[in-house]
C-alpha cells in the first residue's frame, strides 16, 4: 500500500523517489504520537456529539429567518451547543463576526473602559491587534488612545513569566489576555495547564479581574478548553478549528453570561445585544462543521508532527518537535533564508485543490510590519484549517505550516514544500 501511494506521489506530483524514501522512514517513527492525538480526537467527538444531542439539534434549526432576527432557533441552538461544547455560560456565534482579529477586538472593547488595565501575559499579541491596542499606528478609536492602560509581560526563556506577572498586576488591571497559538513567534504555544496556573495566580490575587484567552488555532487540540479551566471569555474564529472546513466564515466568543452580554452591546447595539442578528442561512454548515472539527483538527495535527520530523530530519530547527505536546495547529520551520521561504510556500500552494497554479509571492498585507508572502488554496478563502503556509519576510525566516482537511493532503504540502527547495539547487 505505501509502495502505491509512493508511486503515486512520485508520478503525479513529482517527489523524488529519494525524498519519499525519506517520507517513508519519516512515517514509522510516528505510531504513537498518532495514537495520542487519535485518542484526543475521540474524547473531542463524543463531546461535540453529546452537546448536540443534550441540546436536542433538530433539521428545524437550519431553516432561514429574516429581517431583524428575532426569534431565530437556529442561532440560539448553535450558541447553545458552542456554550455547552466549551463548558460555558453563554456565547455568540455568528457569520457576520468576519475573523478571529473581529472577535477578539469585540471583547476587548466591550469590556475595557477607560482607565482599565489590559496586561497582556504572554508576550505581544498577534499582529493584527496592533493598532486596535494602539501599539502601531494612530488609530483614534485604539485602546490606548481611549484611555486603557496597556502593559506586556514578555516570555522568559521561552515560558510564560509567573515571577514577572504577579508583580504587573496593579489595582486598576482590569483584563488579563493569554495568546494561546505562537503567531509569529518560534516558541511553544500555551497549553492548558498552563492557562490553569495563570487562571490560578490572577484569581489568586483578584477574583474579579477578568481572564481573556485568544483561542485560534488552538480548539479540540487538548480534551479541554480554556473555559474549562477557568478562564472567563474566549474568542475565535470559525474559519479556523471549530468550522471543521465547512463553515463559510464568522467567528465565535464563549465565556462568563455577564461578560457576554457586555460584549453583546458592541456587537450590535446596547439594549439589544444578542437578541437580534440575522445568521443567513447558515447553522447548519457551522454546526456540520463543528461536528467535523475534531476530526478535521487531529488530521491537521497530524500532519504537522510529520511536516516537523521531516525537516527535523534535513537538520532544520523546528517548533513544536514532532513528540512535544501541542497546543495549536501550527509548525513552525526556522528555514533561514528568504528564497527558501519562498520555495516552502509555493511547494505548497502547489499541493493545493484550489489555485494550485498561483504563484504566492510576498506583499505588504494590511495589519503587518514587514511583507508577508502566503500559500492557501482552499475551498474556504482564508480558511486556516485547511492546509496553508506562512511567513514574514525578516530574519530569521520562519515559516509557519498549518492545517490540513486529511492527512494525506497535509502531508503532501510538506513534501512539495521540501522538494520545492530541493530544487533552488537543481
């Protein structure tokens, strides 16, 4: 069977037969951390499933409303299957939140006023909250500008600095905020239990300081989610994990009722929060995918731990190793040139089912410090879950590999990904 598979690879998408070989001994040495992830994934499924069946999801709830909204039993069961899934209290789940960066912004500026403390515990945010925090550009409306205190408390030694944040918290901190992925970091993502001890110490100190966690890229990884540890208000996007490569787009907050319907003012209005907001149709396709996201997740991890011990295995460094435990999805590959970033993302734009004839090339994306060049053909556009690549273009030149709707799909991206640079030397 791995004979025809090869065969296969090698004739219709031309890897070497030495590079496949190398695939092949690549692939025995990861029996049990497969079996781990499987055994992550069943426990996720039945989850999901019950959910659906305790909150009783009938075909009725994928019937259309219009206008206003009001009354639409289909947005109120999936937010009450999200709430039940993450161990919550309430949730918004909607298509018209339009991205991670959308959903965390909501949060962010429906609960802090002026005056409040944010402290950021994990180092900076990812890069596209830059201006709403205030930390580049001149944004008006940024948090900063607005008069919220921000603070950051820095990894040290590529862990989250306990000493340091007990001491950062002051009378006025009003939010604490955990990244949970690496974004364009080279460090490990933040595992549960890890949340579970920052969870502790704020709590420790002030029971009433809120614990905000950016959960992207990081749903069904472990059996728990951060609400389960007690963290009061997470949000991310639908598009990534929890839309199983089926929902179309929108994004998700689950936490703590009241801070919900805080968060619920600004996503319409004060007054009406939650209770209105059409979903066009589209409960079925997020709960589908919901449904599927497990599944979906324990592929695309899977398909990081063998895109990690192949370049492991080229003397590459990388991040996480294929043995570490994960808490996100992404791989990171300190490749250290920009000509073979390039190569890496265009051998996987090239395994792609959509646009696998584009050619990515890098350009100054909006919300970015430096040009980014990005490889994603998918059936979603932007979707993170199925199988892409990215990076910045400034040393020292990591790429970051993610997802993937199979494992085979996956692993073929890393292939064409290694075979693309081997071939800058032909």
């Amino acid at each position: 069977m791995m004979d025809s598979a090869n065969h296969l690879l090698g004739t219709l998408f031309n890897i070497s037969a030495g590079l496949l070989d190398k695939a092949t001994r690549v692939e025995e040495t990861l029996g049990d951390v497969f079996s781990q992830i499987d055994q992550v994934n069943q426990s996720n499924q039945y989850k999901v499933l019950k959910a659906m069946q305790e909150c009783r999801l009938s075909d009725q709830h994928f019937n259309w409303t219009t206008g206003y909204g009001y009354n639409d039993i289909g947005r109120e069961k999936v937010e009450a299957i999200y709430s039940m899934v993450f161990k919550a209290e309430d949730s918004i789940v909607r298509p018209t939140i339009a991205n991670g960066t959308h959903a965390l912004s909501l949060c962010l500026t429906g609960l802090l006023n002026p005056g409040d403390e944010m402290i950021s515990v994990t180092g900076k945010p990812y890069d596209t909250l830059d201006e709403l925090i205030g930390i580049r550009g001149n944004y008006k409306g940024s948090l900063i500008n607005i008069g919220v205190k921000y603070k950051q408390v820095d990894f040290r030694e590529g862990q989250v600095d306990f000493d340091a944040i007990d001491k950062s918290i002051s009378k006025k901190t009003k939010l604490i905020y955990i990244q949970r992925s690496t974004g364009y970091g080279f460090r490990d993502a933040i595992s549960i239990s890890t949340i579970a001890e920052i969870v502790k110490l704020i709590k420790g100190r002030r029971s009433d300081i809120i614990c905000m966690v950016d959960n992207c890229y990081g749903e069904f990884l472990e059996t728990e989610e951060p609400t389960g540890v007690g963290v009061d208000i997470l949000a991310g996007s639908l598009i990534k994990n929890p839309g199983g490569g089926i929902a179309l787009g929108g994004g998700y907050i689950v936490g703590k009722k009241t801070l919900i319907e805080e968060v619920s003012y600004k996503l319409t209005s004060p007054g009406i929060g939650k209770e209105c907001g059409l979903t066009f149709g589209q409960s079925r396709t997020m709960l589908q995918g919901l449904f599927l996201a497990p599944q979906i997740v324990s592929a695309a991890i899977k398909g990081a731990v063998f895109c990690s011990k192949l370049f492991e295995a080229e003397g590459y460094e990388v991040k996480p190793k294929y043995n570490d435990p994960r808490s996100d999805i992404i791989q990171s590959i300190k490749l250290g040139s920009e000509l073979k970033v390039i190569a890496f993302c265009k051998g996987v734009q090239s395994a792609a089912p959509v646009d696998s004839f584009v050619t990515p090339e890098p350009w100054a994306m909006p919300g970015y410090d430096s040009s980014v060049i990005m490889a994603a053909g998918a059936f979603i556009q932007g979707s993170s879950i199925e199988l892409s690549a990215d990076a910045p273009i400034k040393p020292p030149y990591i790429v970051y590999f993610q997802g993937g709707l199979t494992y085979e799909h996956a692993k073929l991206g890393a292939l064409k990904a290694l075979q693309t640079i081997y071939d800058l030397n032909e």
